[in-house]
C-alpha cells in the first residue's frame, strides 16, 4: 500500500494554525495524541490523523508489581520513569482498554504504536538486562527459558568482560552470550504476544482502523525484544525509526555510543575507537568515514546513507503486507535531512515520515519532502 508523507506533531497547541500549513508543504497525514478535536481539524485538511500510544506506559495512580526488575531484584522505571514491564498482564489491559476508548469514536484513520519494547542500551546496563519480575519467569518457563539462571549468570558475563584484549571478542561475549541470547529472544516471545493481543482486541472494536508501530531500526531491533517478521504479520504500518544522530532511544548514534560506555566500564583497556569498529561490523555498518571517537559520533552521527540500508534491510525482514514508512529525524540541519530523504526514495520505501515538528525545522521539512517527491 502506497502512503504519503507523514509528521509526527505529538501534542501540539496551536493545531488549527499548523494543520492548515501542512498540506500546502506536501504532507498528507499526521501522528499525535488521541486527541478529538485535533483529528477532527485535521480531517478538515484533508489530513489523515493517526493517534499515538505509548503502549506500557504507567497508569498514574499506581505502579506496584509494574515495574521491571533487574537481576539484583531492585524494581526500575524505564522510558524515562514512564513505563513498565511489557509482560505484565494488567498493563497489557489497561493499554488495551485505553486504545478501545480512542479508537470507538471513529474519528482517527488509525492507531500507531510507540515504545512496545523492551528497554534499550540508552538506560543504564542494569536496566537494560532486564526483566526478571515474576511475570517474566513465569512466560519464560512457558517457552522452556530458564530466566533464574540467567538472573545469576549475568554479574559472571560481565566479570568475563574484563579479561578480554580483543575489542571482537569483548563485544561477542556480551552480545551474543548465550543467556543474553534467550532473554532477547524472551523479549522477542512476549512482544509478539502483546502486540497480537491488541491486534485482536482492535479487530473486535475498531476493525476499520489500521494498526501501525514505530520500531526500533532493524540493526537494533533484537535488542528491544522487537521481532520483525512477527510484528509484520499483525501491522498495517511499520515505521522504522532511523536517525542517524540524536540523543534518545533508537538513535542510531546514542546506542552505539551507549553500549560503547558501557562495554568500557568493565574494560577500559581497549579503546573506544576499536570497541565501536567490532561494533560497526557486527551491525553490518560499512560506509566511510564513520566516527571512531566518542565525541565524533554524539556530535556528528552516522552517514546519511545508513537510511537506505536500514530501510532495505527492514523491507527484507518483513512479510508481504505491512506498509513500510522510515520515520527521519528532523533538525536545523536542512542539509541533512535532504541527504536522508533522498536514500530513502531509493530504497524504494512506501512512503516516509518525519519526527517531529518543529517551527523553527520547517525550512529542513521543505527540503526534506522537495528531494522525497
């Protein structure tokens, strides 16, 4: 399915003013809050408007037994103190029963996900290996993974990495150690279970209403527990999130430059420039020119050209069906986005989105969907 061209608004205030200018720049449909009003503003300009949920997020009033646990057994907020654990039961009603009181009115083309993952090489390691909360245990043992071995087998990976003085081997022995292996793989089982929960739910509801994810970009994805050939089979959209530089989860840049941080606190004999070369190529990241300094690669990014790639290889990844829209990260730097556009329309994707907006990235949204059309 063709798509347009997409802006991610969040919670505007001045909607009226911004929608109208929208379609004259070329865009042809929005993601923002699960607002009525702003949908029903967007409709009058021909805007289509997807409403965003941040799927684990916490209910306001309570977060007791929510929250994931780290292998010390200390509860943690994640997704900057927002979210919970993603196989908690009464989290996954909640966000469900949230999205059927959004999606019954109607008046939205469609819902997109955001945040269904785990947490990310952004939070601190601790939080990152995680969750070891009962619900955890209790789905790992439905699919034969023993989580209370890899509870106490996590501080032993990591006393390994200090004895290691080859930056292939210190990165192989954390990312690919077996235990770590099964937990992302439990990551992996109970996303999938999520998100085809809600699918059903929403088939119930809203059948008419299409059903989108933003995801993390494919190089990283197995990381967050996000499996693209399931989470393809229940989408409409997918929406991989690829920017090249920035300082959040699923840039590019910031989780490299985050597992980097935090391979060298156990091992601070070998250097930062090779640590993120054995990173580069286990990613299959080869362009030219790539940062080797930490500093290098929080202020510059990575190549523009690592759209195409990691847009092709999202395509590759997922089943016939869902509509593919990379989602480019917006900035002053009109250059930039122009460069990242235009390796997106190679890659041959669907269609294209941008995060987010901003009065003052107009200029850099211009040029952006100039060298897209």
């Amino acid at each position: 399915m063709r798509m347009g061209i997409g802006l991610y608004v969040g919670r505007l205030h001045n909607h009226q003013a911004v929608f109208k200018t929208l379609p004259k720049l070329g865009v042809t449909m929005v993601f923002g809050s699960p607002n009525l009003r702003a949908a029903s503003l967007a409709s009058k300009e021909g805007l289509e408007y997807f409403c965003v949920d941040w799927v684990f997020g916490l209910p306001p009033s309570r977060a007791e037994g929510m929250l994931i646990r780290d292998c010390s057994g200390s509860e943690r907020v994640w997704g900057h103190g927002s979210s919970g654990c993603p196989s908690n039961p009464s989290l996954t009603a909640i966000a469900a029963r949230r999205i059927a009181r959004t999606l019954r009115s109607g008046r939205f083309r469609g819902l997109m996900l955001d945040g269904i993952r785990y947490p990310s090489f952004t939070e601190e390691l601790a939080v990152f290996l995680t969750c070891f909360c009962p619900n955890c245990v209790r789905d790992a043992a439905d699919h034969g993974i023993n989580l209370r071995h890899i509870r106490h087998s996590i501080p032993l990976m990591l006393e390994e990495l200090r004895n290691q003085t080859d930056p292939e081997n210190l990165l192989n022995k954390f990312i690919d150690n077996p235990d770590l292996l099964d937990l992302l793989r439990l990551r992996e089982l109970v996303i999938a279970k999520v998100l085809k929960d809600l699918r059903k739910a929403i088939g119930e509801f809203a059948p008419r209403s299409l059903l989108g994810a933003f995801l993390f970009p494919p190089s990283l994805a197995r990381f967050v527990g996000q499996d693209y050939a399931a989470l393809g089979e229940q989408l409409d959209l997918v929406s991989p999130m690829i920017y090249t530089s920035g300082e959040g989860a699923a840039c590019l840049n910031a989780e490299i430059l985050n597992l980097v941080k935090a391979l060298s606190k156990f091992n601070s004999k070998i250097r930062h420039s090779k640590i993120l070369e054995a990173i580069y190529r286990k990613l299959r990241i080869h362009q030219k020119d790539l940062p080797l300094t930490l500093h290098e690669l929080e202020r510059a990014g990575l190549p523009p050209e690592i759209v195409k790639n990691e847009t092709q290889l999202s395509r590759s990844k997922l089943p016939q069906g869902p509509t593919l829209i990379p989602i480019l990260m917006l900035s002053r730097q009109a250059a930039r986005i122009r460069i990242e556009s235009r390796y997106a329309k190679k890659s041959q994707a669907d269609g294209i989105s941008f995060f987010q907006y901003n009065p003052d990235h107009v200029s850099s949204l211009k040029a952006a969907i100039k060298e897209w059309t």
